[in-house]
C-alpha cells in the first residue's frame, strides 16, 4: 500500500508520500517532499538523501506542517510513481510523529 505520487502543492508539484493505512472513513496521511535549501523555516525532523525514493535527486525534507487527510479514492485518481520501501514509510511515520510542525489532530494516523 505505502506509495507515491505527483500533485501540486502551491505552485509546483511535489512528490507526495501515504503514510498511514486507510481509516474507516476511507482516508489516509499524505506529506509531501520539498527540495532543503537550509532555510530556518523548513521542518528537518526527516531529511530524505537522494536515492532514497527514486524520484528524490536532491537532499530533501518533509515539511510535516502540510500533512493532510485525503480521501483514497482521490489518492487512486493520482498516478503512482512508484511504491515506498518499508524502510522509508517507518522512517516518514517516524518523524510524524516526531516534528513539531506535524499537525496534532493527525496523529491518530501514525500511532
């Protein structure tokens, strides 16, 4: 189930990474990837290092305060890029549950 996908967030589109399993509501946690540039403001509780997901080229960082509940039905509508290793998809829960950007309500998903 732990896969990726493209889709826009602000301007640019991003890769996005699920989470959590689907809950009974049919939703499930999405964060996504930005590019680090060492700026105070970006979140570094899980910095990704190229190659660790194929479509991550450049040193990278999940900016845990976007964090969102989708619906898996608009997850199924985006086109999959590729699965997430289980060793990423622990080490992205992780620093979920970790950040202290990561919205609180949301932590029912990484529990």
């Amino acid at each position: 189930m732990p896969q990726s996908f493209f889709m826009f967030s602000g301007p640019t589109s991003h890769i996005h990474f699920v989470i959590s399993e689907r809950n009974p509501e049919g939703n499930s946690l999405v964060v996504n990837a930005s590019t680090y540039r060492g700026m105070r403001s970006e979140d570094t509780t899980y910095i990704l290092q190229p190659g660790e997901h194929p479509f991550i080229k450049a040193v990278s960082y999940i900016p845990y305060q976007y964090a969102r509940e989708m619906s898996w039905n608009d997850i199924q509508k985006k086109n999959p890029v590729e699965d997430v290793s289980a060793d990423l998809y622990e080490k992205l829960r992780d620093g979920a549950r970790r950040s202290d950007f990561f919205p609180r309500k949301l932590l029912k998903y990484v529990l």
